[in-house]
C-alpha cells in the first residue's frame, strides 16, 4: 500500500458557496434580507440568517430558496440534508429567472430527466446565454462541461465560460483558470490560470481561492510559496469550501508552510470528509490505520476507505485493496482485494482519457 500520497488537488470547476445576484421590481427588501443573511453565515451567525431567509424562501422568494438550499447542503445552523437542499434549489429553478438558479440543479446532476423536461430545460439555458446572460451563460458551460442533457464538449464549455466570465462572473472566470490548468481545449498554462484564479479569488470565489493555493503549494506558474497556500486554503474553508478544507488538513498534517498538527489535520479531514469529500474520506482513513491524531483504529479506516473508494476515489480503491490482501480491519479476502485493485486501475486508466484530475470533484 502506499503511505498518504495524496496531495492538494485543484478543485473541478465549481464553487461550493455560488451566490447568483437576482434583483426585480418589488423585491428590494426581500433582496436586503437575503443579502443580510449570507452577512450573518459569514459571522457563523446561522440562527439569525435562518429567521432571515426562512419566511422569504416559505414565500417562493428564489433568491432565498436558493440560499436556503445552500444552508441545509453545508448544514450551516442544521443539520445537513442534501434532500432538503435540493429541494430549496428545485424550487428557486423556476419561473420567469430560473436560469439563474438552474446552476444548482446542474451542479448536483439534478436536472430533469424526462427527455421532453430535459430539452425545455437546455433550450431555456441555451436561449437565455444566446441573450446574453452572464448566469445563463455560466451554466450552459457547466452542462456542456459535466455532459448534462448535452453532448460533453470542453470546446463549448469554454466557449460560454469565456463569455460569462467577460461579464464578471468570479465562478465561470474560475472555471476558465482550471481548464488553462490543465489544457482543456487550450494549450496548459499555469502562469494564465494563476492569472484568472486570482481575478477570480478577489472576486470572492472560494473554488479559486483553494486552487491558487494548489499553485502556489506546488509552484506551477507561480513562485512556490506553501505560507500563502496556506492562506488561501484557509480563507476559502472558513466559507465553507470543503476541498480547500482538505487540502488545509494535508497541510497540516505534512507541516508545509504551518507547525505539523495531527489533530488539526484530523478535524479538518472529518468535517470535509462529512461533507463527502473523498480525498478528505481517504485521508482520514489513513490518519485511523496509523494512529495519527487519533487512536489507531483499523475497522474505522476501513470504513472511510469504503466511502472514497465508493465514490471512485483511486486512492481509496487502492487502500480497501490493501486492506483485504492483508486482512487489516477486515476479515483476509484476496478476490475482494483483487477487486478493489481492478477498480483503482480502471479508474486511473478512465482519468488518463480526460485531462489530469478532471473528475476528482466532478
């Protein structure tokens, strides 16, 4: 087996904390409230924003169901639901500006599924990003992007992300960083994806936030600098990005630009890793096999190797495998363990298809 191998990673292409500005006649207060509320998140001040946002989104407000969605996803002051979430985020997709809601539903591969739904729905997408909507834009380039009710196509996506984010979109200006990161459509270049992540960063987008600090934790078109990485990492997990979250504890746990901390690391893998974060479900399963942080506790590593390896998380695969080939955790099953090797292999032999590390987060 190999020993914790995983190191920081850029996130796919998509902020975890999306805020879409919807202003329209007669909503002014409504506006003030929800702008209020994210006020109130940022101070970790849940119990007011959610008296806030709760009668706005009950009274089909979109921009407070959206909010609302984003609450329960990341259990700021609730428990986390991913249904609930989900269905706040359904219910802001609709009526005259559901387009800029949809990004949501696109994220989390919701979309409707009934072909005649899923075409009125990409053609709504499509007609409002021909207008010229900045949002429309960004999530006809995450539907092309991930292959959602359209044909996946890197050319498109980047198409729409270069015109939404020529409007000011801090989350399409990111995802543009991340395709010149790794040479989707265009020739790699670290130092222009340096250069659009930290537009995007100022911004406020916590996805370009974490993957500046991959640069400049691995030096890639920018002098390296593990203390700044550091920084980044940490600025985008207090706003709840659970990647940067991750790669926040790897620093900790390696001692890179910060004191060695096991039990910071492990805090900071177990929330993220409660989020589903995989690299974060593998790491801290290393942290139990090895006793770092924590009481070494193979049967517990076992299971948070099963969730990364359930999510096709190579690592994951490659650790359950090791497990079972030497019966740690878990009773000794060599075709069990074989398995679990062959699916490590498949899954690295599928990422070699796309650009490297396309569908870590994806």
């Amino acid at each position: 087996m190999h020993h914790s191998s995983w190191k920081p990673k850029a996130a796919a292409t998509t902020a975890l904390f999306i805020f879409l500005a919807f202003t329209q006649p007669g909503l002014a207060d409504a506006t003030a409230d929800v702008q209020a509320a994210r006020q109130a998140i940022a101070k970790h001040d849940y119990q007011t924003a959610l008296k806030l946002v709760m009668p706005l989104a009950q009274a089909n407000d979109p921009a407070a169901e959206c909010l609302l969605g984003e609450i329960y996803e990341f259990g700021y002051g609730v428990p986390q639901d991913s249904a609930e979430a989900l269905k706040w985020y359904k219910s802001a997709a609709r009526g005259e500006h559901k387009h800029r809601y949809s990004v949501h539903l696109a994220l989390h591969e919701a979309i409707p599924t009934d072909p005649k739904e899923l075409k009125r729905y990409v053609d709504d997408v499509k007609a409002h990003a021909q207008s010229g909507d900045p949002d429309a834009q960004f999530v006809l380039g995450t539907l092309y992007f991930k292959g959602l009710g359209v044909k996946r196509d890197f050319a498109q996506s980047f198409n729409w992300f270069e015109k939404s984010s020529a409007q000011g979109n801090s989350d399409a200006t990111n995802d543009l960083g991340f395709m010149y990161q790794h040479g989707a459509h265009v020739k790699q270049d670290y130092a222009k994806a340096a250069e659009l992540y930290q537009k995007a960063a100022a911004a406020g987008s916590t996805a370009a936030q974490n993957n500046l600090g991959f640069l400049y934790a691995n030096g890639l078109g920018v002098e390296g600098n593990v203390r700044r990485a550091v920084q980044l990492f940490t600025s985008a997990s207090n706003n709840g990005n659970f990647e940067a979250m991750t790669n926040l504890g790897w620093m900790y746990q390696k001692g890179l630009g910060v004191d060695r901390d096991y039990r910071t690391a492990v805090a900071l893998y177990a929330k993220a890793a409660a989020h589903g974060v995989p690299a974060a479900q593998y790491n801290l399963g290393y942290m139990y096999q090895y006793g770092l942080g924590v009481n070494r506790q193979q049967a517990k590593a076992v299971k948070l190797y099963t969730l990364a390896a359930a999510a096709g998380y190579p690592g994951g695969q490659n650790a359950l495998g090791f497990m079972y080939e030497h019966g740690t955790g878990v009773p000794q099953d060599y075709q069990l363990a074989l398995k679990w090797y062959k699916k490590e292999a498949e899954r690295k032999a599928y990422s070699y298809k796309l650009p490297p590390n396309f569908d870590i987060y994806d």
